[in-house]
C-alpha cells in the first residue's frame, strides 16, 4: 500500500501482501496490489447466489456481461458483439456473441457457455423471477449465436443482460454445481482472475488472456469492513488506498469531502442509482386508511432532512425511480403542514387523539437511525398533537426476514436496482401476482412490505415491459403517478456511489450502473 503503515484492522492483510513498513518505490517494485476498502463481509460470490452491494462490486471485476452500461448510460455491447435482434412479434431475441474470449480456467467462452450460465441461473438464483419471469427458452443456434425465447416482448431486454449477475461462468469449473451454488470461488471471463477468498478478504489477479483493455494495475486487494468507523479510520491511517462506500456516516464523510477538495484525497462520485425510501404497511390497520398515508406524504421536509442527516449529501427524493432515468416521474408531494393537518383531522386525530405509528430503522445503517431521530423531532414539533412516532432500531437481515410478514407499520430501507432502468425500480415494488382490489396478496409488493395494489396496475406494469419509445416513457409515468396517489412507499432520498482514493492512486471512477471500474485505477507517476 501506497505510504502503508502496519495494518491494524486484519493483521492477516499485512502477512498476506507482506507490505508493512514499505515506501512507495518499494511497493511498485514488488507489484503491489491496490487495496479498496468497502463496507459488509462478503459470504458468496457465485452470481446466481450473490445479492449484496459489495459481492455484486466483486463480481463486475471478475466477469463479463452481455452488455455493459457506460459511465453516460449508454448500453455497451460486451461479450454481445451487438445489441439483440428481436423477432416474432418480440418474443425471439437472438445475439451475436464475441470470438476469443477466456474464461479464466483456459476454457472457451461460447454460446453453449452462455446458455449454460443462463439456464443455471434461471434454475437456481434467488432472483431467478428477473429472468425467468421473462426468458423461457436459452437455445444455441452457432458455436456464437444464441437464441431467447420470451414469455412476452420485454423492451429492456439489452439492460436487462446487462446485470452483473447474469455473468458466465466456466461450464467446466461449474459442471458439478449445476444445481447448486459455489460460494468460495468463481470462473468468469474478467480482467481479474480470483487467487485468493475469504469473507473479509479477495484478491484479484490481472488476467493475462483477457479479451479487452488491460488493468492499469498489478492487482486489486478487496478487504470488507463491519464499520463506518473502521472505513474511516483505515483509510485516514493510510492502511487502504481506496475507501469504497456509502455507508459511511455523514459527520465522516464530511471530512473525507474536505481532504478532497484540499487534494489530499481523490474523490469519485458515480451515478445516482439508489434510493431511500420508507415502506408503508397499506394493508392493515390504521395505515390501511389512504388519508392516513397522504397524511405522511405531505409531513415530510426532505431538503430539511437531507441536510441535517446528511449535510445534503443526498439528494431529496420525490419518486420511485431515480431522476437520471428516462421515464421517472417526481410525483410525491413536498411538505404541505397544513394538508397533512387537515388530513389527519379528517381521519380523526388532532382534536385529542394522537395516532401512533411504530418506525423500524436498520440498526447498522447509521443513516437510518438519523433519519428516524430527525423525522420524529420534527413531527413532534409540528404535528406532535396528531402523530406520534415511535422508532425501533433491528440489524438489516433481521428485519428482511419479516419484512414479508407485514412485521412493520413503516420501516427505512434502500434499493437499487440490478440494471439502470425503471422496470428495475416498479416492478420490485410495485409488482403483484395476485391482487385483491387495493391489497397484493402475494408477489413482490408483499414482499417488499406494503401489500398494496391497485385495480389494472400489474397490467400497466407489464405494458411497459412491451412497449417502447414515448408511449412507454407516458406509461412509465403513470403507473409512478398511481403509486405517488396510493402512497405504498415514501421516497426519502437518492444515493451516490462514492469512493475516496489517497494519492498517489488515481481517481475512482464508476460505469453506468453504479460500480467502481477497479481495473482503471492506478498509481501515478510523480503524484505525491
């Protein structure tokens, strides 16, 4: 590491790399990897198993997708030669695959490797329901042409390839796990090869035969931290390179943004893809009551709170979809005091009776728990006769396991989305497989917490799914516009992908979907 003290977060990392006590010039000489930092321990990297923010990180830097997304949002053909060709009234897509591609095993990346990656997916992968609810059918047709079957046109089919966990892997290396997941090791076609695993530590080896640009590095470090103090600390202490997270806590950002701006840190910032948002139990008492929920829409000073929780490094967010996509729609109310007091009023609270309302935050996601304090301060403020708030912290996995039971009247969450387009953001929350008037018994609004449903709206959802141009951006915005009236979730705010570098490493720069392109980070030459 670049000016490395002896590390004192995982003293394996400094036995491993054998880099303590080392100067810059002795670190290049013995080819040192590049150590990035990043929040959560990472238990699988197989891509059909792997769902967390920093596996996915992982794995967009040891394997390929079909298609790729630019850092200006374009979509980037990438072991596709070109984007599909669609026939048969939508339901057949068929693609052109790359020639000379390796996966890191020696094997032969081709169409029957890419149709056994996909099958096993759609088999095996907790997400399988995003391909499979849509491809059913893989066929080869060449050694490199392969054939979708689609249950119904699906218009963001390139976007939607172009996932980081529909990324291939070796039919050799996987021929014994099929139908079941290989947690510790992965064999993909990236610019980095897997040499070494655990849950807090991955190292990442330059891939000689890689089929495209090289790394301008001689290797990544990944070490997976459980605090935003130990991120911070580790990368002021200069015992990492690169500090990759959103998780870190406003008051530490703050000064990490300061040594930016001083130079002393490099500081990338990537796309706005995620989204904090509050889901809203709308199918039981009292919440099930829509004056109640309008009520809590027009009750929340977004700006006010990004500002305090977050010293605006966070944007304000009025929809479900990120702003930066084609077809979002801003269609929650800004604060309106008054409105909300009327409407609680009507439902009849104010006038000496008070509604309480139980808000779970995520005990490990410190900007949760600001939110909380911030938002019933300010209820209890301004609408402290109508409403009361009582807030309840629970770790983040335990509060997923129930999250489906309707276990919580409101609860913090985030998401974003796999591929940056809005059928990633609608159709995780909003879908339902079977609803019932205004309540979804079953699918992914349940799932999600809310329960909500309303009458046509899973046919409109899937009408964006089939169409194209203007007609689907109207569409888009009308089934945002349904959800903003029905209020199943309160957007909160929107989150950038951030990573801080200290120099002499070059500044972090992420794709379109949100990840930091590691292969192009570097130490340069003559930088202090």
């Amino acid at each position: 590491m670049p000016n490395s003290k002896k590390s004192w977060i995982f003293p394996l990392l400094g036995l491993w790399l054998g880099l303590s006590g080392c100067s810059n010039l002795q670190l290049q000489q013995k080819q040192a990897p590049i150590v990035v930092a990043s929040f959560g321990s990472i238990d699988t990297i197989d891509p059909a198993q792997a769902t967390t923010t920093a596996a996915i990180q992982l794995l967009s830097s040891l394997g390929d997708p079909l298609y790729g997304i630019s850092a200006d949002g374009q979509i980037e053909p990438r072991l596709a030669l070109a984007l599909p060709q669609i026939s048969n009234q939508g339901l057949k897509a068929v693609i052109q695959l790359r020639k000379g591609v390796i996966f890191h095993d020696g094997t032969a990346f081709n169409a029957e490797a890419m149709a056994f990656s996909l099958r096993r997916f759609i088999a095996i992968a907790k997400l399988s329901y995003v391909v499979g609810d849509r491809i059913t059918a893989v066929k080869v047709l060449g050694p490199y042409e392969l054939e979708l079957t689609l249950r119904r046109p699906f218009s963001p089919l390139a976007a939607l390839l172009s996932s980081t966990s529909l990324t291939p892997v070796s039919p050799t290396a996987y021929k014994k796990h099929q139908r079941s997941f290989l947690t510790g090791n992965f064999v993909g076609t990236g610019p980095y090869q897997l040499s070494f695993t655990s849950p807090q530590l991955q190292r990442l080896t330059p891939f000689k035969k890689y089929w495209g640009q090289k790394p301008s590095n001689n290797g990544i470090a990944m070490v997976s931290m459980g605090t935003s103090t130990t991120l911070f600390g580790a990368l002021m202490g200069r015992d990492v390179d690169v500090l990759l997270s959103s998780s870190i806590e406003p008051d530490q950002q703050k000064p990490l943004r300061k040594e930016a701006q001083r130079g002393l840190l490099r500081e990338g910032v990537g796309p706005a893809l995620e989204i904090g948002y509050l889901s809203v139990l709308s199918d039981r008492p009292p919440l099930n009551r829509l004056g109640l929920r309008q009520a809590l829409a027009y009750s929340l000073n977004r700006p006010q709170i990004s500002a305090r929780v977050s010293d605006n490094i966070r944007t304000p967010l009025y929809g479900l979809v990120p702003p930066s996509l084609a077809g979002a729609k801003a269609g929650w109310p800004e604060q309106n005091l008054a409105a909300a007091r009327k409407l609680f009023e009507q439902e009849g609270y104010c006038a000496g009776k008070t509604l309480a309302l139980n808000l779970t935050y995520r005990s490990n996601v410190p900007t949760d728990r600001l939110f909380a304090l911030t938002w019933q301060e300010m209820l209890n403020a301004k609408l402290g006769d109508c409403l009361q708030l009582k807030i309840t912290g629970m770790e983040s996995t335990t509060a997923y396991r129930q999250l489906g039971d309707g276990a919580f009247q409101l609860i913090m969450l985030d998401w974003s989305g796999d591929y940056p387009d809005p059928d990633n953001y609608l159709v995780p929350l909003l879908a339902c497989k079977r609803p019932q008037g205004y309540v979804c018994l079953e699918g992914e609004s349940a799932a999600s917490g809310s329960f909500w449903a309303a009458p046509g709206l899973q046919k409109q959802l899937l009408e964006t799914e089939q169409i194209t141009g203007p007609a689907r951006l109207e569409m888009l915005k009308t089934v945002q516009q349904r959800a903003a009236l029905g209020v199943p979730y309160l957007p909160i705010w929107l989150v950038r992908s951030r990573a801080w570098a200290r120099p002499p490493i070059s500044t972090p720069r992420f794709d379109g979907s949100g990840r930091l392109i590691l292969a192009q980070l570097q130490i340069q030459k003559g930088a202090r």
